[in-house]
C-alpha cells in the first residue's frame, strides 16, 4: 500500500466526530485514558483508522448499557481473534445485573412516593406525612469519585 492510498483509509478526527456523532474533545478523551489507540499524526494532524467509528459505537452501546469506562476497556483489550472478549461480556454483565435490579427496585419505590407526592395538597411541608418518615425512602445511589450531597 502506497504512502497516498494508506492516508486515504484514514479518517480525521473531524470526519470520525461527523460519522460518530461525537465531539472531538469526546475522541480526545477517549484516546488519552486509553480506549482507543493512539492515531497516526500526519502534518501533526489526527488521522484514524476506519475500525476506530465500531469502537466508538461500541463504547456508546456499553456506555447506554451502564458500563464504566473502566469496565469498557477490559471488554475493548482483547483483539478481535480473542473469543475471550465475548466472555469478558459475560462477566460484566452477570456483576452488572444485580446493580440494574437494586437500581430499578429503588426506582419503582420513589415513583411510588412521587406518584403521591404528586397528589398531596398539603398546605405546608411540615403537615405533609410523605416527610414524616424519611426511612420509607431508600439511600440515594452512591456517587462517582469526587462527588458530594447538598
């Protein structure tokens, strides 16, 4: 493959973003913690290959699903001959799936609360009974690294 027809298989940063929807700062930042390689640098200029836009769509999907980016990478580190990946899939998935339940379950309790709250014609907080008892209400979900409660 010749110097030319090799640059034309590879894609800028802007055309990747314009394919994928997502920003360039997004590609960016996926490429710096590491779940897309490194691109090639021609004039100092980005330039992908065409599998990067599956990538990206995979991360996206895994992303939707709830996985981290952590929990991404290790699904993206093996190579497309390893059958290890699908596997990997597996995994994520089986440690993933208790966390969805306890997440939907302590959703169907608020929406419980809310569905009342929304009906309640207290004319104060404080004579509000959905207020009495804060127990009836599970934790908030623990948050990221970082993260605080008001």
């Amino acid at each position: 493959m010749t110097l030319r027809s090799r640059e034309d298989t590879l894609l800028t940063i802007g055309e990747v973003a314009r394919r994928t929807g997502k920003p360039a700062s997004t590609i960016r930042h996926y490429e710096a913690v590491g779940l897309i390689p490194p691109p090639e640098r021609i004039g100092g200029r980005r330039h992908y290959p065409s599998e990067v836009v599956r990538e990206l769509a995979v991360i996206e999907t895994a992303q939707r699903a709830g996985l981290s980016l952590d929990e991404i990478r290790l699904l993206l580190r093996a190579s497309p001959e390893d059958r290890r990946s699908t596997e990997r899939l597996r995994e994520v998935a089986e440690r993933k799936l208790p966390e969805l339940n306890e997440a939907i379950a302590r959703a169907e309790i608020v929406r419980g609360w809310l569905e009342v709250a929304a009906l309640c014609h207290c004319p104060t907080l404080d004579d509000c009974p959905l207020f009495d008892e804060p127990g009836r209400l599970p934790e908030p979900p623990a948050r990221g690294r970082g993260s605080f409660r008001r």
